[in-house]
DNA sequence: TTGAAAGCGCTACCAA
DNA sequence: TTGGTAGCGCTTTCAA
C-alpha cells in the first residue's frame, strides 16, 4: 500500500508511462523527437497521475521564469475629477494578460513601487510599463538590471524604438478633418500641458493643420488634476472671444464633459451651435448628452502588440522599431449637425 | 582576469562576504541567528556583487511560489451599454497587486480559460476568484486540485466561509432610509433577476424594509446586457402608474442613468419630483446631471481584505469566516431636495 | 528514438 | 552562531 499524497512530480509520471523523465519532459515542451505511440502513452499517464509542471523547477533550470510583468499607470482609488480612464486601464491589463497567456506565459501586475529598483528585483523575463513618465526611471533601472522592457505610449525623451504606440498625428488630422467637413471653420483645441506623447504630437499636429488649412489656432491648457472644471474655465473664455470657435476637440479625458458644461451654460447647442470632440473615448462621453465623438485609442490592440513587442526583445531580437497603432474615430451625435 | 558577466547568485555572495551560502541565506530571510556584524558584512556583499535572489529556486526549495492569482471578473473590450464598472474592477485589480505586494508576494492575472481545469495550472500558492458565477467551476476545480482559493463577493451556493463581501442588505437600508428622510414615500426598486448575492441580497433587504414600513414594494427587473435601455422601459412604466414612486433606487450599473432617462423625458425633475439612488458608484453617476447619490462598493477594502484572507486559508487556517465590508453612501444632489 | 545523470539556485536539516 | 550537504522538480547534455 503505498501512500502518495504529496503532489505529483514528473518522475511519477515517467513510471506511470514506463518512459524515462526525459521522454515526459520532451513530450510536454513539444521537442518533437518523442514516437507518437510513445506520445500518447505519456499523455494519458499525466492525466492519471493529475500532475502539473511546476514553474519553478522548470524556471531554474531552463533559466526563464515564463513571465512578464506589466507596471500599473497609476493609482485607481475611487470616483474623482479624473484624468484617468479605468475602462482604458482595465483593457489594457485584461489585453495583456489574455495575450501572455496566448504565448504560454503568465502577467504578474506590479504597482509601481516607492523604490524604482525594486523593479528589477521582480524576477521575471520581462517588464510592460504601461503610460511611462518623461525620462522614466523605472526604464534605467530595468536596463541596468539587463531586465526586457517596452513601455506602452511613448517616453518622449527615448529613441530605442521599444515601445508601441497610437498614431497620434494621424488620429488628430482625422478628427479636425471630420469637423471640418462637418463645417467647422474655427476649431479649438483643449489640451493639457504636461509631458506625455499623447498632448505633444497631437498639439503639433494641430498648429500644423491649422497652418495648412489657413486658420488660427486656438488653445487652451487644462489642470490635469481637475480636467472637467479647468476645461469649462477654458471653453468659457473661448466663447466669449469676438470671433468664437464653432468646434472643439478636447483631449484629455473628461475634458469634453467640461467644455460641454460651458457650452449649455452660454445658451449654447451641440451639435447645433458647436460641434465636439474627445480625444480619448469611453463610458463618458458615449452616455453624455449628446453622446459625443471621440478617438478610440485602441487599449486592446495596443496590449497585443506590446505583448508581441516584449516577446521579440526576450528572444533577443535587436529591433523591432516602434509600432504604431491606427486609431478609430467613434463619430456620434455631438459632430452630426442637422 | 575573471569572466563573471552571468547574473550573480547566493554563492557569489558567500564568497564575497566570506561566510557561507546558509548564512547569506539566513541573513535575508530574517532567521534571526546571524551576528549582527557578519549581517552587516552579508548585506554590503549583496548591494555590491548584485544579486536578487531567485524566485524560482526559493520556491522550489521551499515549495511555495510566493505568487497568488486574480481571475479577472469579465470581458473589458470597448465600450458600450455595460453593467460592467471598469473603475470597480480597475480598483480591484491595483489594490489586490498592491496587498499582494505589502504581503511580499506577487499577483499574477489570469484571464478566465476557455477549460476552467487550467485554473489548477497556473502553479501559484492561491486564487481570488473576483465575481463568482453561481456555483462556479472554478472553485470545484481549485477545490479538487487542492489549491487554497477565496472569493470577492459571494457565490450563492457556497457555505464554506472564504470569500468576502459588502454588507448588501446593510446598504439597502441605509439607502431606503435615507430616501424616507428626505421625504420620500413610495421608493421604487430597479434591479436585475440575475444569480448574484448582489442582487439576491439587496431584494430580499428591500421587500423587509418595504413590510416594516408598511409600504408596497415596486420593483422593475432590467436586462443586464442593456441596464440603461430598459431602466428606461421600466422606471416609464412606473411614472404611467396611477400612484407612481416619488424615489427609485436603481442598483445594477448604469440603471440610474436610464431611471434619469425616463424622468426627465415625463417632464419631472430630479431630485424635485422625484429622488434618485445608484447601487454602485462611479464616474458614470458622479459626474450625471444631477450628480447621483451612490452606494460605495469600497473596492479597495474589499481587495486587501480577500488577499488578507487568502494568506490565511494558505496558512492552513481552517475557518476565517466570510468577512463583511461596510459600505458608505455617497450622497449627492438627486437626493437633496429644495 | 530513448535514457542516465548532472545541475540550475536556493533553503532545510543536521552537525560543529 | 555558523557551515556542509542534500535535494526540491525540472531540462539539458551526452551517450546509447
């Protein structure tokens, strides 16, 4: 009678298959060496035995842990005057996750700890930095360490070509086209002055549209902290000018909302007197009334590709160059006159 | 000339310290029986050789991996008419990595599999399920395999104590008595007929708070694919009454917003004809006009309570009872008349 | 096509 | 208070 209660190992399946624990091994890593009899054999033998490999015995030998890690953007802790989106948060990390595991790995979420260097104590193949500050320390320290990283957006100050990112050019032509189109002559722009990617490409897309279209820009800069508020103080000053804007494309999220405050209150409509915007979609402006336009950044598909990204600099790939993801315009009632 | 470009172990340490692999060992695992000027000595030898210790060769020695796994509630791929509260479930996620992380373990996100029997895979010391369906698979699956597992939010069927939840039918009084003091009379329910302790608890809580007051109880079931559109249908259906609600209490996500729909398309206004409640917060009903009074499902509490709770059952404690949330009502203008 | 044996880096155990 | 050594479960290497 013998008494086997601890969980199983490899060699349990190796007796169970009559085949050596190498043979298991081969099988289960797909070597392609192993007699498909032989294969078959030791299939039904680990179901029998119920046995799992484990991670670790597997990560000490072979060297890679089968892991990647993604570094959270920032705090999520209740209902706020936010410039934060959950939903594009949340996609990003579900994406992630359902992307590792497609290739055979795990996603271990880490926050972004007090200490930057604890970053590369996490033991793992590689690290996702999800929305990196200018200059990131947390990128010298995994670069250091000798730790793969791509960050997802891209850190203005970097060059190495890890990273994906949205078109960002191209998805403020596409708007500011669309609003034109719809007969806007003079669209503002709200803004935030802070050093991501996202607010400097697309504010240089914009001065250059304006200059290749023949119109004046208009400007206005929010407070990141309370973008809602700041951007309806923005709207009103604009709409008091002699010669208002008839469209704005406002940027950060919750931004719309804000302007959209400050156009009611005017006694103005929208679609009808001004037309509106966003530069980051979600729940928000899809529910406001009206429901209002705006650029479908594409969270899951930017997860995808930076899975795929990681992937590559593991396998020791020199470069793979940004890549650029298109975005989609979600045109509704707030840019549909008449 | 020494060639040691590999990435540093315990032994390089022991070397440089001049003591031996057990005491190094000894000295971060805080065993307590080193001299404290040979620790000294073993702490400068880490900082200087380098190393980080190998998660993977401490977990197979010692047979725990130091990681514990979130199943992700649902699907998050865009945007749309959703029960779903990205804001919750981000909360979730940030606060179960970071109690992960104060526990000194780290938090792997698994995507639901297509064969729940993978759950049993993922080779981690436990699992939060977020969001259990009734009778979920994936507890039995976890069950049989042996892995310690809790849940966040209650799975009907389940009596064995390791999950936690908010205080349902305490929030559906604080709410229903919230309303009455404001004045309100005759308070309608809009919620959903789905299999979740949600739901289940906050009717039943609803129906008895309804019979101690001596009032009729009112409810509308909504479809949970479509909660705004048809929170619409049913609260309009309630205004056509002959003696129509002066209050709604709307709980699945997005309910009020359709339940606001519907008022003011009768003429009425909120919170003068009619006072309005959310049963779970967010930005959707925050930034609403008017702002909505809202239950707050404290994410973040729910979150390191389950890790808290899970690190017990893995300790081999064998009953730590459900543990119980108290929730806090954000009161906000749709319940504030004149 | 298969197997035997070494050893990945660490910690548990026992001895000093 | 410290050190030596065995061995966790797996994959790799080399031999058959």
């Amino acid at each position: 009678m013998t008494t086997k209660r601890a969980r199983p190992t490899i060699r349990d399946v190796a007796v169970q298959a009559g085949v050596s624990m190498t043979t298991v091994s081969d099988v289960v890593n797909s070597k392609g060496r192993v007699d498909p009899a032989t294969r078959e054999r030791v299939l039904t033998a680990i179901t029998q035995v119920g046995w799992r490999p484990r991670r670790s015995a597997r990560a000490l030998r072979s060297g890679l842990t089968g892991v990647f890690a993604m570094c959270l953007p920032v705090g999520h802790v209740g209902v706020g005057d936010w410039l934060v989106n959950a939903e594009y948060d949340m996609a990003l990390v579900a994406a992630c996750a359902a992307a590792t595991v497609d290739s055979e790995r795990q996603l271990l979420v880490a926050p972004r700890p007090k200490d930057v260097r604890d970053l590369a104590r996490l033991d793992v193949d590689g690290v996702i930095i999800a929305d990196p500050r200018e200059g990131d320390q947390a990128l010298t320290v995994l670069n250091n360490a000798g730790v793969p990283a791509v960050t997802i957006d891209r850190d203005i100050q970097r060059t190495d070509g890890w990273w994906v990112e949205t078109d960002n050019a191209g998805s403020t032509v596409q708007v500011l086209d669309h609003l034109a189109a719809q007969g806007a002559r003079r669209i503002a722009l709200v803004t935030a002055d802070a050093p991501w990617a996202w607010f400097e490409d697309t504010s240089a897309a914009y001065a250059r549209w304006c200059e290749d279209h023949g119109v004046k820009p208009q400007v206005r800069l929010v407070d990141v902290e309370r973008p809602r508020a700041t951007a309806a103080t923005g709207v009103r000053s604009l709409l008091r000018l002699r010669n208002p804007p008839d469209a704005i494309f406002a940027i950060p999220y919750g931004t719309p909302l804000g302007a959209l405050d400050a156009i009611v209150e005017s006694g103005r409509s929208v679609p009808g007197d001004m037309l509106l915007a966003g530069g980051m979609d979600g729940q928000l402006l899809q529910s406001a009334s009206p429901p209002i336009t705006a650029v479908d950044l594409r969270p899951v598909e930017m997860a995808r590709a930076a899975v795929d990204l990681l992937a590559r600099r593991v396998n020791g790939e020199l470069a793979a160059g940004p890549v650029v993801i298109d975005t989609t315009l979600r045109i509704r009632e707030s840019t549909r006159p008449g």
